[in-house]
C-alpha cells in the first residue's frame, strides 16, 4: 500500500460493482473500501434484502449474473414458482440459490449483528477479499417521490418498472444514521481519495452522502475527490439515471453529473462522447478526464479503474 492511505469507492449496484471489479484486480485489496448504498435494502418475504451489497458481493466472487448485473448466474426459480402458486408476491425475483444469502443475512441480523458484521462474514465465506462496508448499520429507506405518489424503492424500481415520473427523493432514517465503523476507520485519517463510482447520484450516492456530516468528513478526510459520470451521451448505462433527471427538470449530461457534486468534487471522469462537455466542465472548477466508460468487458473495467488512479494521481500533484 502507499502511504498516503487508501481509496475509498463509493457505490451503488451494478454500474459501480463493475468498476470496483475492475479496482480489485490492479489494487491490492488493503488499498481500498467500498461504501455500499443500503437505501435500496427493504424486508420482502420476511427477508433483509440488500441489493446493492449483493451485487457488489457477487460480482467480487464471480458469482452475479452478468446479463442481468445482479443475482447469481445459472439460477434456478422453484422458489417463486412455489410462492406463486400461493397466491404470494411474485414482482421481486428471488433465486433459489440467491435466497440463502437473504436467509442467511436475515437470521443473523435477527440475533443482533450488525449489517456490516454480516456482510463481511458472508462476504468472507464467498472468497470476497475486498472490504465492503454498508454506509450505515441502522436503516435508511429511499422513498421515490411521484405521480403516483410515495413509492418505497424497490416498488417504484422493480415492481412499476421505473414508470411513474419522479418529482423528488426522501431517505427514511437518514437523520439518525450513523456512518458504519468501516467507513468511521477509514475517516479517521488522511487517505488517498474519494471515488465516487458511475451509480445513480440521486438514490445511490446522495444516501451514502447524506449521513450526517459524512460529506464533510470526506472532504477533510480525502486528498482527492473524484467522481465517474454514469451518464454517458445524456442516458444511463444502466437504471433511471437519465430519465430521473428528465423528469426533474435537469438536463441528462454529464456536466450536470459533475454540478451535482460542485463543492464536493475536484474532478470527474467522462467518456469520449462527451468530450464536447469538457470545457463547461472546467468553467465549473471541475477538472475533467475524457475517457472510454463502457464497462462492457473485464479489460474495459481494469481500463476505467486503472485512468481513475492515474488520475486521482495527476490531482494529487503526482
Ligand atoms: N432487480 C430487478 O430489476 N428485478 C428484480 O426482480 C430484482 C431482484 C433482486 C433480488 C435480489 C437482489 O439482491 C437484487 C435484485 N434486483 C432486482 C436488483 C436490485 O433491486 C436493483 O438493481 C437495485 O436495488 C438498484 O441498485
């Protein structure tokens, strides 16, 4: 490791466990953490779900399924059939082999371990070595404003399908959050950067930020602040990114991407189609880093992990 401390990622599921992926295999696993968004968490079945945790997880251990970015490859749904045949809810699909980890996270919660506790051990137990640490063990919940009213996270993601139009956000709990110990650790001294993955600024990041005084302490705590734009030629890779943002009255652009994190931010990584934002970026007080984003193969994740710490590097006076 190098003496000026570690990275600190924060993420939210599939775009950011994509980038994270591509970190662990030029960093060692010391070198970093990853701070995972537990907005998204619900209890459904009577099951702690936490998806973000576990497409971070399971990307780490090889294990997600690629095609969709979350759950485990080569599942099977006797579960959800069973559950249907019921009469039960059926819109959240839990895979047979993906039901232990709930199972398993739940029945430890239950006997009064911490979520980060939990993640580690299960984490561990898939031959995960990074650290990945929930933003808080108390629970935040986002509720998604809209037309439709109050939508509780995964009712307006996974069951209406991102349909209904979004007029704001509020995280239930936030107030009393407490940044998990983990993330407490890493604050504790000055360390290398901040690195904010290409995930949804609204419901993935802005969680993990709004933990009281968590911002702050990243600022004072971080030598380098820099942020990946999930938005790429106005839409999103994947998820709501580019439509929230539509819907919010804000242009869907990374230039947006970067003002959403002004004050925070030194720089932001973009991609090459956007190359045409870079000077407004500037004339923000924004340094930006033109580069290839798609993470569509592993050398493309080592490719956009490996220009973050070169860049991080470059900011930091290296
Ligand atoms: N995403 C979906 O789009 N549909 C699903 O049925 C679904 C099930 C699911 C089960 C376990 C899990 O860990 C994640 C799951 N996800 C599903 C992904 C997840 O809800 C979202 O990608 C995140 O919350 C947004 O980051």
């Amino acid at each position: 490791m190098t003496s000026d401390g570690k990275v600190c990622i924060l993420s939210g599921g599939v775009g950011g466990a994509k980038l994270v992926l591509g970190m662990s295999e030029i960093l060692d696993p010391k070198e970093f953490i990853v701070v995972a968004n537990t907005g998204d968490d619900f209890v459904h079945l009577g099951l702690h779900i936490s998806p973000d945790i576990d497409t971070l997880v399971y990307t780490l251990a090889g294990m997600v399924d690629e095609k969709r970015g979350w759950g485990l490859k080569d599942e099977s749904w006797n579960f959800l059939g069973a559950v249907r045949d019921l009469g039960g809810e059926t819109w959240f699909n839990l895979g047979d082999k993906d039901l232990a980890m709930h199972v398993e996270r739940t029945k430890e919660l239950k006997a009064g371990v911490s979520l980060s506790q939990v993640t580690k051990k299960l984490s561990a137990a898939l031959g995960v070595k990074i650290d990945i640490v929930p933003m808080a063990d108390s629970s935040v919940a986002t509720t998604i404003l809209t037309d439709d009213g109050s939508l509780a996270f995964q009712h307006y993601f996974v069951r209406d399908k991102c349909n209904p139009k979004v007029k704001g956000f509020k995280f239930e709990g936030l107030d009393k959050a407490r940044p998990a110990d983990g993330v407490n650790r890493f604050n504790a001294e000055k360390q290398r950067a901040l690195l904010i993955a290409p995930s949804n600024p609204f419901v993935s990041i802005d969680p993990i930020l709004g933990i009281p005084k968590l911002r702050e302490t990243f600022i004072g705590s971080c030598h380098v602040k820099l942020a990946v734009s999930p938005i790429v030629g106005g839409i999103a890779i994947k998820g709501p990114a580019a439509k929230m943002m539509s819907e919010l009255g804000i242009p869907s652009t990374a230039t947006e991407v970067a003002r959403h994190y002004l004050g925070l931010i030194d720089g932001i990584v973009i991609d090459e189609v956007d190359r045409d934002q870079a000077s407004q970026i500037e004339s923000l007080g924004i340094k930006p880093f033109v580069t290839k984003t798609v993470m569509s193969t592993l050398d493309d994740k080592i490719g956009l992990a490996t220009d973050c710490i070169e860049y991080i590097d470059y900011l930091a006076g290296k």
